[in-house]
C-alpha cells in the first residue's frame, strides 16, 4: 500500500502543476477543452489524494510498524477512534490530511460554484491546486508519510497522551478546515484580480465560503480552548501561547472581512480593503501552520515541528509577495463607488470595528514575534506571556466589545441625534444598571466589571433589536410572538444570525472575565483528610480525600485518586483525578505519566481538581484545587456563536445576490422585499 | 497526631495557616486514613513532597506568576510547578523564591534577582521600558493614529464637499426617491421606524 500511496502523491502533484500551469498560462480562454481539463485535474487531484489518503490509514489500521509514520503514532493497543484520528496526529499525516482536504474543497468550489461566476473558476483552479501542490510537494520531499522503516518494530511507540482525548479526535480537523477553506475565498480573490473582474461578483460567490472558514476556525479555536482545559491541567483555557493566536489570527481578519464586506455589498466602499483582508487572512493561515511546525517559538501546542516550517516560511514570503504585487497592480480599478459621509454611521462603524479587529490581530502578531525581534534588535532573550497580552489587548477587546452593540444600531450614511437616542438610550441604561449593580455586589476589578457591563449593553441593543422586529411583525402581519420571532429570523437570516453571533461574542466576554475571580490552592491530604475551599459565589467546598486505588486499563495504567465533595454541607458525590502511565502492548512504559483532570461543571463555577501525585508511594496524594467562574458559559458561548453561525448561512431565508445592494435608500429595499436587512 | 513526621507536621501546618485567607483543612475523620502503600508507585508519577505553606501562600504564589518556568513549557513558574508534575525546573525555581522571600526580600527584589541571574526571559512580560515600550505601545498607538486619521480624513472631505456644495461621487441623495411617492415614503418611515434607523 505504501507504494500505490507514493504514487498516488506524485499523480496528485502532476495534476496540481499541470492544472495551475495551464489556468496562469490563460491559454484555456477559448478553448473549452483546456478548461475541462483544468477543472478535470482538480477531481483527479481530488482522487489521487484521496487514495493516498486510505493507502496510509490502511497502514494505520493493519498496524503496520515498517512504515515510520504508524511506528511512531500508534501501538497495536491504542484505542481504534485514536487509531483513525492518528492519520492528523503528526506532521506527515496532517500534511496528507491538509491537501486531501483542500483537494475536496476546490472541487466542490468547481462543482458548487454558480455559473454566472464560471470566469473566475479556471484561476480559482489555479490557485487551488498550486496550494495544493506546494502541500504535495512537502510532503514527497521532505515529509514523506509512507516513509519505510529498515526494520519492522514489534509494536509502535503509540500516540502522546494528551492527544488522547476525544476533543483532539475533533478539534484539529475543525481547525484544518477552518485553516484549509480560507485559501478558497483567497483564489476566488486573486481570481477576481487576475481576470479583473473587480465587481461584487467574487464577494457573493465565496459568501459562503468565508461563512464555512470563519464557523470551522470558531469550531475549532473553541474546542481547542475545551482541550487545553481538560487535557493539559493547568486550569485554564487560553494561555496565549504562540500556536493559540495563530489560530486567532486568521480569525479575526476573518471577522474583520466578514463585517467589512457589508460595506462594499451595500456601499461599494472598501474594495481594496476586503481584497487585502484575504489575502492577509490567507496568509495568516499559513503563518500559523510555519508557527506550528516550525518550532521557532515555544508552544505547548506543538507537536509536529520540524524543518518543514521553513517551507511554510518560503511559500508565505512568495505566496505574500505575488498577490500583494497583483492587488497593487489592479489599484486604480479598486477605487470606492462612494465615499464615508459622516462618522456617525454604521459604515464608520463598521470601519473601526475592522481597525480594532485587524489591530487585536496585528497585537497578537506582534507579541507573538515580539520575543524574536528582541532577540534580534537587543540580543536578549525575553519571554512574552499573558500579563503583555492582557495588558495589550484587553482594552482593545472591550473597545470591540462596544462597537458589538454600536454598530447594528446607527444608522447607514449618516445618524441623526434623534437616532441615536431613541437607538441607544435603553441599551446604555441596560449597561448602567448592570455597572451600577455590580459596584453595589462590591466587585471591584476594573476589567471584570468593564466587560460584564459592555456586556450589559451589548445584550440591550440585542434584545432591542429583536424586540422591535417581533413588535413591527405582530404590527404588519398579525403574528403571535413566537411565530414573529421564528419568522423575523427565518426571513432576515444574516441578520438576525449576526445578532446571535454576538450573543455568542458577549457571552464569551462574561465568562473571560470571570477568569479574574479564579481561586485556587494546593494541599497534601491523608485518606480521609479534607480541606475547604471558598468560592468567590461565596459557597464553601469540603474535599476530602478518598484515597488512591491503581487498575491497568486497555493501554495505561492508572493511579486514581478519589475527593469527595460537599458544598454547604450538601454532598455532591465523588471526583476522582488520575495519573496515567501510558504503556505499548508489551507493558513498556512509552511517554512521562500523564495527568487527567476532574472537572465538576456548573453554571456559576467549574470545581477542577488535580492529582498532582503521591507522598512516598503511599496514598497521601498531593493535589490542586481550583475554583473556576463561569467556565460553563465559555462553552454555552462557543455553541450561541456557531449556531448564530449556521443561521447566518442557512440556505434560502435572504435574497440572494447578484448585484450590489445599496443602503442608500431603504424604503426601496422594503418596498420589494416586505422584510429589511 | 501522636508519632507524626516532620512532613506530614508542616504539611498541617501550612493547611491551619491557611485559615486566615478562607481555606481551612479539618480533620473530620482522624485515625481513619490508614495511607496505603501504591502498588506501583512510578505509574503515579514522580514521589511529591507534602505541601508546605509557602507552596501556596498569595504572595509567593503572586510572584511564582510573574516568573517564566526554563523548561520550554511557556507556562508561569506556579503554573508549571502545580501542572507539568514532571518538570524539575519549576520546583527548584520556586525553592528560590521562597529562600528569597524568608531572606527577607521584596517582591521587586526577588524579580530582580531573577532576571541578573536568568536573564529578562525569567520575567512572563518584559519590563515595560526601553525596547519593550514598542512592544506594549505600538499596536495602542497604530490603532489610534490609524483612527485619528480616519477621523481626520472624513471630516476634512465633508468641508470640502459642503464647500463645493456637492454630494460625494456616487452618492445619491439621502430619504428620496425617484419612485416613491411622499404617501409611499411616509408609511414606510413608519413601518421602517420599528426595525431600523
């Protein structure tokens, strides 16, 4: 099998090379059977990748250790789910995930693509298969999965430990998603530049598409959090570690795009701004993976580095390089239809909504590359952790999480103070009460109590919003509330689904800043010792400990320590913390023993406890103890986002658009429609 | 209590000094904890010292999160020490820190002392001072040049617009019409007024 999946990677590279050779030689214009062959190689790049695909997961499965990439992912006892998620657990594997999945993504693009924008489709062909070539290209020279071994083991050395979870059986592929479809708006983009076709055409046609990156990099980043949770121990969920803003990175250019096209949709404002944004969120994708892979920062998160990141670096620096050169080229014909009339608009809203979006990204960029340019400049080596990030970024987030709750209520052009009052007078009383009761609770940490009252706010324009659209329905039409309410969502999916997407947005904000109100303390307990714990909601956690029993379990042996818990007196049942001793199938120890944690999850507090590990080989364990607030609601968050998400791009529900709408008059767009947007 | 070692002393201890800050240890069921001995003790990683006060007392433990782990994992020194439990930096740096702290020395002291001995890469964040400035105010800076700019770009085409008494490129003119009629704009500003402005 290794050697048909060898071959099936050179076919794959042939057709991706042939494929761009022929869309950037534009000898296809014409000559329809150069076209089809074009799109023809994509499918069968498609293919080819695919079977190389099965070729290696065939190794996988059957277990065969001569090929070093199976030796060194799995072991003949490592559960099956992790067996097939082992295919993206290592370098070689993800990069032969990576074009597989980019190869599905770009015929789907030639297959689901409307025709009216089939001009664009042998460049976007292009595009694509030169991604995916590069991919190929790395892996046949420089990280080859169906490498052979010169010997065959007894048994591979089996996955990392902390790979061993189900939210890593999901959460790297919802990130390669997100990562990977970025590159499809990115070759419509360049498409749109090479063929200048600079209208909106491009912007409908990846609509979808940039919806489909942004929900998977949404999916993804928050599973990512839950892993870091769960698995690595510490008690957090965001560490701002080098490969976690690279995965922020692409998304917030991608937010900043998603909001921005709004503009050149309704404004014809912002063309070259939308252009450069993907191509900078394209980038940015490709950034964090030479982040990822490369080792040059530090990261937790690392599992795959190796050269290969210097690849990355040369495709970012030419792939950077070529479509910035062609934007520039196609600048005069980028020009705004109009231009911003007043600063008290949405538009303008809308705009520094992007500058703080792209400023967040171009923050963590920099404190992520910080550390290298001091070395650079000053010759010391200096550590760039959460207190910089905090400090930089957390007064940009809560400007952003302002302009949440501004910019969906002022109006288009230009706002009359008449406008503003009546749009704005309850969601900022909303934010006031909210500041006023939480000054009165006696919580003082500025931060803290910032977010939960632009939180305040944000849900008042929120709740305003669908108030009077439900109101105006029932007026109109005679509906029943909930029929209005389904209804006012089910007609104006983008934006009402927008508005859920920011209730997602602030309630990842609340439960941010419940992090400040973190508690946490060590102690050593004897079987049947306890020791209490307040939490900052003022309920008190008796833990006592339980002692620790060891059992061999399918592939590790475990030492669980067991607490039982009381909070006010009330019993609240057992929580146990383990140390795991991964071993292969001859009970040789493979990895460090790991540590899993114990998570009680409610909705005002996560009581997590870890077994730090044992006094003298005995069962006096030693254990952490945190109280973390509003965890709960982190997830609640991510799930309100991404449903907002998938109600935003749900078929049918909105006009589809072939030509520009414009904002200029809005009775027009009631008169036709019944339904505004 | 009879007969206990000196670990399992300055681990209760360190667990009734706590009772000040909120956190207490009872012992509500003494003489009833017979401590077991592990079948396999190395599966339970590495042998644990008992908890001694300073291992979470606030102030070293305020200190220990300011202070960068050299072991690679790019956690806080408190952080890694009560995380990766096989890390053998951590536990030695916090040892530091706490002879520190009983040699009488202050927070910022102890900082420094760190960063003669380890070099600025100890700390979790640069000093902001000299080069580390760009990095804490470049971005607040570009942000807000980058606003002000915007701000003063768009209110200097207005004065010209006004003072050419033309509408920009482009634009058309705002709440009319060429097909509606005043009865028509009039019941939808009504209608329009309850879902947007």
């Amino acid at each position: 099998m290794t050697l048909l999946g060898q071959f099936a990677l050179w076919v794959a590279l042939l057709l991706g090379v042939w494929s761009a050779a022929v869309a950037f030689s534009g000898r296809w214009q014409g000559r329809e059977e150069l076209r089809g062959s074009i799109s023809g190689a994509v499918y069968g790049t498609f293919a080819a990748l695919a079977v190389a695909a099965l070729a290696l997961w065939k190794g996988l499965v059957t277990h065969d250790f001569n090929i070093e990439y199976v030796a060194a992912y799995t072991s003949r006892n490592l559960p099956s789910g992790y067996i097939v998620s082992a295919l993206w657990a290592g370098q070689k594997g993800s990069l032969l995930f990576w074009a597989l999945v980019l190869s599905l993504f770009a015929s789907l693009a030639q297959l689901l693509t409307p025709r009216r924008y089939a001009a664009l489709l042998p460049y976007v062909a292009g595009v694509t298969s030169a991604v995916t070539a590069f991919f190929v290209c790395t892996m046949i020279f420089a990280a080859n999965p169906f490498e052979r071994l010169a010997f065959t083991p007894a048994d591979g050395r089996g996955l990392n430990p902390q790979l061993q979870n189900p939210g890593m059986m999901i959460h790297p592929p919802m990130l390669y998603l997100g990562y990977i479809s970025i590159t499809i708006p990115f070759a419509f983009a360049v498409a749109a530049l090479l063929s200048r076709s600079l209208d909106t055409g491009w912007i409908h046609a990846i609509r979808k598409w940039t919806l489909v990156s942004w929900l998977f990099l949404s999916i993804g980043i928050t599973l990512g959090m839950w892993w870091a949770y769960v698995e690595l121990g510490w008690g957090g969920y965001w560490a701002w570690d080098p490969v976690e803003n690279a995965s922020l990175l692409p998304w917030l250019t991608m937010t900043a795009f998603l909001h921005s096209v709004m503009i050149q949709e309704k404004r014809g404002m912002l063309k070259r701004w939308n252009l450069g944004l993907i191509i900078g969120t394209f980038l940015l994708s490709i950034f964090g993976t030479f982040i990822t892979r490369s080792g040059v920062i530090a990261s937790v998160h690392s599992f795959t580095q190796s050269n290969v990141g210097y690849f990355f670096l040369a495709f970012l620096a030419v792939s950077g390089i070529l479509a910035f050169t062609l934007l520039y080229t196609r600048w005069p014909s980028l020009r705004a239809e109009v231009q911003l009339d007043s600063m008290l608009s949405r538009e303008a809203a809308f705009l520094f909504n992007n500058l703080l979006l792209v400023g967040v990204a171009f923050s963590v960029l920099w404190g992520t590359l910080f550390p290298i340019l001091s070395e650079l400049v000053k010759g010391t080596k200096i550590t760039v952790g959460p207190p910089f990030f905090n400090r930089v970024n957390i007064p940009i987030g809560l400007l952003l999480l302002a302009l949440t709750g501004v910019g969906p209520l002022i109006a288009w052009r230009k706002a009359s103070a008449a406008n503003l009052r009546r749009q704005f007078t309850a969601p900022v009383a909303a934010g006031l009460v909210t500041l006023t009761g939480l000054l009165a609770s006696g919580m003082r940490d500025f931060y803290a109590i910032m977010a939960l009252a632009l939180a305040g706010f944000v849900a008042g324009t929120i709740v305003q919003e669908f108030w009077r659209g439900v109101r105006a329905r029932r007026r109109m039409h005679g509906e029943s509330v909930p029929l209005a309410f389904t209804r006012l969502i089910g007609r104006n999916r983008r934006r009402y689904g927008g508005y859920l997407v920011h209730v997602g947005v602030l309630i990842y904000f609340v439960a941010f800043s419940g992090m400040a109100f973190k508690r946490e303390m060590e102690a050593t307990l004897k079987p049947g010792q306890s020791v209490q714990l307040q939490s900052p909601f003022g309920h008190t956690y008796t833990l006592t400990h339980m002692g620790v029993s060891q059992f061999e379990a399918l592939n590790r042996v475990v030492s669980a320590a067991t607490v039982s818990v009381m909070r006010d007196g009330k019993s609240e049942g057992l929580m146990t913390s383990e140390k795991r001793q991964h071993v292969d199938s001859f009970k040789r120890p493979t990895f460090e023993p790991s540590t899993e944690v114990g998570i009680r999850s409610g909705l005002q507090e996560d009581l997590y406890i870890t077994y730090a590990g044992s006094v003298n080989g005995t069962e006096e364990a030693v254990y952490r103890f945190t109280i973390n607030p509003l965890v709960w609601w982190l997830w609640f968050g991510g799930f309100v986002l991404v449903f907002g998400g998938v109600v935003t791009m749900w078929p049918g529900g909105g006009q589809t658009v072939t030509s520009p709408r414009r904002a200029v008059a809005g009775y027009e767009v009631a008169l036709v429609g019944g339904d505004r947007e | 209590m009879n007969g206990c070692g000196r670990r399992e002393f300055l681990g209760r201890l360190a667990a009734l000094a706590a009772v000040p800050t909120g956190l207490q240890v009872q012992d509500s069921l003494a003489g009833r904890g017979d401590v077991g001995t592990l079948r396999d003790p190395y599966s339970a990683g590495q042998p644990r010292e008992v908890t001694r006060i300073e291992d979470y007392d606030e102030r070293i433990k305020a200190i220990e999160h300011r202070l960068a782990c050299n072991c690679g994992c790019t956690l806080d020194v408190f952080t890694c020490r009560t995380t990766d439990f096989t890390c053998t930096y951590s536990p030695k740096l916090h040892r530091e820190v706490v002879a520190m702290d009983k040699a009488g020395k202050s927070a910022q002291e102890i900082l420094d002392a760190f960063v003669a001995e380890y070099g600025e890469k100890a700390l979790m964040a640069p000093k902001p001072e000299g080069f580390n400035l760009w990095g804490y105010l470049l971005p607040g800076s570009l942000i807000l040049a980058a606003g002000a700019g915007l701000f003063a770009f768009v209110s200097r085409r207005r004065v010209v617009v006004a003072a050419a008494g033309t509408e920009a490129p482009g634009a058309q003119p705002s709440g009319t019409s060429s097909t509606a009629t005043p009865e028509e704009l009039e019941r939808l500003r009504q209608a329009l007024a309850e879902v947007e402005d």
